[in-house]
C-alpha cells in the first residue's frame, strides 16, 4: 500500500514525531511510505531512509501557497498514494 503523511513542518515538537513513528511503522509494516512537509523544515526524520520526504519550503504568502498546492499536486500524482493522513491545521487544507 502507498500511504502519503503530510505535516505542515518536520520541526521539533510531538506531531512531527508522531508523524515519523507512524512512517517507520507503516513501513516496517512492509508499506511504501512518503511524506510531505509544507515548510521545509527538517529536524525530525523518519529512521527508515527508504521513505521519501518532499520538502516544499511553502513560503508564508499567497503566491507561495498557490506554489505549494502546484508541488503537492505533482508529488501526489507521482506517489499515487492509496491513502492520505495529514497531521496539523494547515496540512488539512
């Protein structure tokens, strides 16, 4: 199974962790595994080096939102994820 986790940032603090835990899990699990941070920003990682991490550096404007939905389209469209967890407010969107 593809499974996408998006997060708004991988920066220090518990969702962003709990976001990496459940990426090693799910691919312990024997899952393809990819995530998405909005920011960029990369403190916390996954310990699995087999899972993908996009970065988008979403800048915080309206022109670099309507980038990010750009890159994210393209990114889901290549992961082609069977599922998609988001994690935090602006994620969701």
């Amino acid at each position: 199974m593809r499974i996408l986790l998006i997060i708004t940032g991988l920066g220090m603090g518990g969702a962003e962790r709990q976001v990496c835990d459940l990426a090693d899990e799910f691919h312990k699990m024997g899952n393809n595994v990819a995530i998405i941070s909005l920011t960029g920003k990369e403190i916390v990682l996954p310990m699995s080096k087999d899972i993908k991490i996009f970065s988008l550096n979403m800048k915080k404007n309206i022109f670099g939102l309507i980038h990010s939905l750009v890159q994210a389209k393209k990114v889901i469209d290549k992961f082609n994820p069977d599922i998609v967890h988001s994690h935090m407010f602006h994620a969701n969107l």
